[in-house]
C-alpha cells in the first residue's frame, strides 16, 4: 500500500487530538505543525516514470495521514487532489476525518453518489462527538464508510449508525499521559457490529487499559500485538 501526503499540518479540534503523534513527531523534531502547507509528493498519484508508467502502484493509498484531509487550509488545493483521484481508478484512497462536518463543502462537482475509488473514515471518541459527527456521516454520499473510534474514550453506543458502514476499527491512546481504556467497552462495540452485520477490528490496547477491573500498563511496542492477541476481530457475513 502507498502513502500520500499532498500536504501536511494540523490543529487540534477534537477530544481525540490530545496526544496527537503528528504533534508529537513535530515536537520532537521543533517543527511547527500548524504551518500547514503543500508537500513535494502534492502531484505523486500521477507522477510517471520514464517508461510512462505511474510511479504509484495500483491499490490502496493512504491519503493524507500527516493532516486531516477536510481541514480549512487545504480548500485551495483539494480540488487538483479530487482531480488525480479521479484519474486513478485503479488506487482506492483511504482518508480518516475528524472534521467530517466539513464534507459537503469540500466535495467536487461531479461527486453525485461519491467516487467508486474512495474510502472515508469518520472518527469518534466518546458518545458526545460519536452523535454530533455519526448523525452527519450517516447520511453523506459516500459509496465506502467506515468508523474509527481511536482513541476510544469512553463507552459509545453506535448500534443507530451502523447501517451502510463497511467497517469499524477501535483502538486505545497511546502515551505516558494517556487516557485509559477499558476493555469493556471495545467489548461492546464488538457486539453492536455483530449485531449489525459490520465487519470490526481492535486494532491496539490503551498504553492504561482496564480489563476485568484491572488496570495494565502496556509499553508501546505491544499496543497492536497484545490487540492482536485478543483476537476478537469480526468479518461481515455475506447474506
Ligand atoms: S485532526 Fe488528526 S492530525 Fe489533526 S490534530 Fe487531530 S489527531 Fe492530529
């Protein structure tokens, strides 16, 4: 799978940006990541070799994991980006957003019913933000919907918002100042996707994660196997 970042930069707008690794990565290295602007990789999806070929390979592309694809400065260039996603319908590109409130105002003008070879990703964090931005999701023309509650912070009943979803992915934050997570309610969310038919996947522990009334210290390195480990992952059935 590839990686494209047309631009790069951010700002905190929701309870999940706390321990933001953007901001993280950027503090350790002193840049600033509010100075959002273009990257040199802003054409990559139809740079072309010599040959002619495309340099980026057919398949998934994640598209903008160094920003949030929706935020207000990229206004000016989404719409060369819409354009090479268009003229790639052999690359699925995959965004999350935690401004997805934003989406109708960032759409081209032919999207009708949304693009076959785009992925959209809306992220939740507790039962507060998880009403405010499912309700508006829930009913977007986007022909590929999934869920992301990372990091989970709290219980979220989402059972109302499953329909159309193609799949849920949860996960725990990650750092010494962590908020913790409690098992109980990847748990549950578990059960809603069954009960909903939705394909669901835990993707990492919380560096605090309570699990029968007992809270574990996890070190970072084992966030994703100890999820693994779990295995508590479910795929949709096909009815
Ligand atoms: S929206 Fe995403 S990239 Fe932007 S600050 Fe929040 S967590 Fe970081």
């Amino acid at each position: 799978m590839a990686r494209w970042d047309p631009w790069r930069g951010c700002r905190r707008c929701s309870d999940g940006c706390l321990h933001c690794y953007i901001h993280k990565g950027d503090a350790r290295r002193k840049v600033d990541t509010g100075d959002i602007h273009k990257t040199k990789d802003f054409d990559k999806p139809v740079a072309r070799l010599k040959n002619g070929e495309y340099k980026m390979k057919p398949g998934l592309v994640y598209l903008g994991f160094s920003t949030d694809f929706l935020i207000e400065e990229g206004d000016p260039w989404r719409g060369d980006c819409w354009r090479m996603i268009r003229q790639r319908p052999d690359c699925t590109f995959l965004f999350l957003t935690k401004r997805i409130e934003r989406f109708r105002d960032c759409l081209p003008g032919d999207w009708g019913g949304g693009y076959e070879n785009v992925v959209v990703c809306c992220t939740v964090e507790n039962q507060e933000n998880a009403d405010r931005k499912l309700s508006v999701f829930r009913d977007l023309p986007i022909r590929h919907k999934c869920i992301t509650a990372q990091p989970l912070l709290g219980p979220i009943d989402l059972e109302g918002y499953l329909e159309g979803m193609e799949l849920v992915t949860v996960g725990g934050e990650s750092d010494p100042g962590a908020r913790q997570l409690d098992y109980d309610w990847v748990l549950s969310i578990r059960q809603q996707c069954i009960r909903k038919n939705v394909s669901f996947e835990f993707r990492q522990c919380g560096t605090y994660t309570i699990k029968d009334g007992k809270r574990y210290h996890i070190p970072t390195r084992e966030l994703t196997k100890q999820a693994r480990a779990a295995a508590i992952n479910w795929k949709a059935q096909v009815l």
